[in-house]
C-alpha cells in the first residue's frame, strides 16, 4: 500500500527549533540575524536561504515602528505590504515558493515575535494565493 505525502509550506518564527519535516527554511527578513556568523545561520535555526526580496521596505518598516499597532493600523501595514509584493521580481518568488510547496516541504518566516502585527500573516495570504499548500 503506498502512503500518500502531503508536501506544504510552515510559517514560522525564525531562530526557533526546527520540525522534523519541516524542509529547509527561507528567511524573508531585511537583514541577517545580528551577531550570528553567516555560516551559523542554519546551523542556528534562522534560515537556509535568505529572500529579502519578500521582506517589508526599509521604508515600511521604519512606519511601522512609528507608532504601536492598532487593527487599524494593522490593516494599513497590511495593504502597504501586499502593494510591495506586487513587484515582478517579488511576484516570481511567490510563484516558485507557492510551485515547489506542492512537490517538497519547506518553512517561511521572519524573527517576529508576534505574528499578528507581521508581513508573515499577510505572506502567509500571499503564498496561498499563488496556490501554496500550507500547513498550520
């Protein structure tokens, strides 16, 4: 009897333990972990490959540490968000990512503490959009 596999894409938290199918980690983040090596990154349970390409603008995130989050505001940080992600080179990584979630396993995130008031909730929308299997 063979076993069906289901392959998706986890949202997480970056730098916290790893699943053991979770597939490697792709890191939409700015900037690279402070004070950690490059070659640590993996080993340390940031990310395997590092796709600033999906993160938030310098410009975004500098509004958004403005002020606290609100639901309105909230909302606001995420249309400003979806309207970046709207760029061709950010549009062809969804694709991908959302394509190779239907044939491997793999994790998506950033070092937000609280999904709530992150670009990782609305990436998370994005992704299943585009047409990804995601999990959680």
């Amino acid at each position: 009897m063979s076993r069906l596999l289901t392959m998706a894409i986890r949202i997480l938290r970056l730098g916290s333990s790893r699943d053991r199918d979770e597939g490697p980690r792709l890191g939409t983040v700015r900037r690279p972990p402070r004070g950690v090596r490059k070659p640590d990154y993996a080993r340390r349970n940031f990310y395997d490959a590092w796709l600033p390409e999906l993160a938030p603008s310098d410009a975004l995130l500098a509004w958004a540490r403005t002020r606290p989050f609100t639901p309105a505001r909230s909302e606001q940080f995420a249309r400003r968000y979806r309207r970046e992600m709207k760029r061709p080179d950010a549009q062809r990584l969804l694709a991908l990512i959302a394509l190779l979630s239907q044939h491997t396993n793999l994790s998506v995130g950033c070092y937000c503490e609280d999904e709530t008031h992150c670009h990782r909730r609305v990436l998370r929308d994005l992704l299943a959009e585009a047409g990804a299997v995601i999990v959680g």
